[in-house]
C-alpha cells in the first residue's frame, strides 16, 4: 500500500477559511508541517485517524509520539 503524506505549511492549521479538504483524515499517513499545530480540534481529528504528524524546523526533524 502507498503511503500518503500532506505537507501543509501552519498558516492553513490557523484560518478555516484557508483549509481545503483533500481527502478524508483516515486516507493519510502523515501530516508533515513546519509548526507545532496548536488547534486542539485538529489534533484531535489527526489522533483519532492515527495520522503521524511530522514537524520539520530549520536545522532538524521534530515526530510526535
């Protein structure tokens, strides 16, 4: 089975108006972003659909457990 990723930049965690639905969450694998999502709603919803959430800062690679 592929793996399927989503690098989605922070600003569209922050405005719902900016958020397009690609697909449904439980379709992803991993959510690869470059900051920490801070909207408790989302994070909940990528949990639930056991999608790893990559961070990728300047100068190294943050994973959630």
């Amino acid at each position: 089975m592929p793996v399927v990723l989503a690098l989605i930049d922070h600003t569209k965690f922050n405005n719902n108006n900016d958020f397009v639905k690609l697909c449904d969450l439980d379709y992803l694998d991993y959510v690869i972003t470059d900051r920490p999502i801070s909207d408790d709603t989302i994070l909940q919803a990528l949990k639930e659909n056991r999608v790893n959430i990559i961070y990728k800062k300047l100068g190294g690679i943050y994973r959630t457990k």
